[in-house]
C-alpha cells in the first residue's frame, strides 16, 4: 500500500478548507493501492485551521524535541504533529506500505522542503514532522513535485509484488 497525502487525493484537508489536487495522482486513485492521510487532522487539528510552520529546524528537530511548530498567530502546536505522525506511523505498523507520496513544503508532509518559520513564503532544505517520521523508519518517500507518470506506475508496480 502507498500512504498519500489526502489533499493531493483531493480531499479538502488543506490549512483552509480546500485541496491540493493533483490530476496525475488522482488518475491512479482507483488502483486500491493509496491510503489517504491527513497528518494534521489525525493529530486533532481542526479543519480550516491556521497556517503552521516549524520554526528554527525541520520535522527531525521536532521529532528530537529540539524546536516547535507554531501557528500564524504564535500558538504552538508541536505535540499535534507529532501525534499526528505518529498516527501515520502506526497505519504502516498495521498493513505493508511501500512506499509515500507525500506534499512538499507542508510542515508535517514537506519532503525536500519546508517553509522556514518567518511565515513570509521562504523556504529551507528538510522535512516535515510526518515525512521525516517515515523516512526514519525507511519507507520510501516522495514528493508530488518529484513523481513522474512513470515513477507512480513503477510505485504501483513494486507494491504489487508485496
Ligand atoms: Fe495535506 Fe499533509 Fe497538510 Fe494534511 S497535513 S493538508 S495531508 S499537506
């Protein structure tokens, strides 16, 4: 099974309401082979919410307590991301994951990148709390930035042999 990203599925878990839609990931959406997650939401996050961003480190920091996600307004929501990563981690305890598709620049499901903190759009190099959660534990992550048509079907492919 492949976890992926429920606003990239297009489901409105975004910060405000909406989706992330993204029409090649949703074109193999009826392969069975996607688990939807909102690590937010399963964190007890409510929907819309404000924007959140790690601040002064990256989802590996948060995870080793060493910095905090906080809200626009200041509101530090650390132990809901890593709850809700944590909740991710137990589906792939639960059934064989091959693999993540994950949203780059989210701070719970950022795979290269992150917002950096300042709130002001400006990026730095690292994960978010739920990417670098799984990628601790190695299963393979991606970004929707980095996946070609063709890398989805090899996903699919390798996960058919599990
Ligand atoms: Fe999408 Fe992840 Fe943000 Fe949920 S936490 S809305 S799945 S990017």
């Amino acid at each position: 099974m492949i976890i992926v990203s429920a606003c990239l599925l297009g489901l409105n878990t975004k910060y405000d309401g909406t989706t992330n839609a993204q029409a090649l990931i949703q074109k193999y959406s009826s392969s069975g082979k996607f688990i939807p997650v909102c690590p937010e939401q399963l964190g007890g996050l409510p929907t819309p919410r404000s924007p959140m961003e790690i601040v002064n480190g990256t989802g590996k920091d948060v995870l080793l307590g060493r910095c905090a996600v906080q809200g626009e307004q200041g509101e530090v929501v650390t132990s809901k991301f890593v709850l809700g990563a944590k909740e991710v981690f137990k589906i792939v305890e639960m059934v064989k994951v091959t693999a993540a598709i994950l949203k780059e620049r989210s701070p719970s499901c950022g795979v290269n990148h992150i917002y950096d903190g300042s709130f002001s759009h400006h990026l730095r190099a690292g994960q978010g709390v739920t990417a670098a959660i799984l990628k601790e534990h190695n299963v393979p992550v991606y970004s929707e930035v980095e996946l070609s048509e063709e890398r989805i079907l090899k996903l699919l492919r390798d996960d058919e042999g599990h």
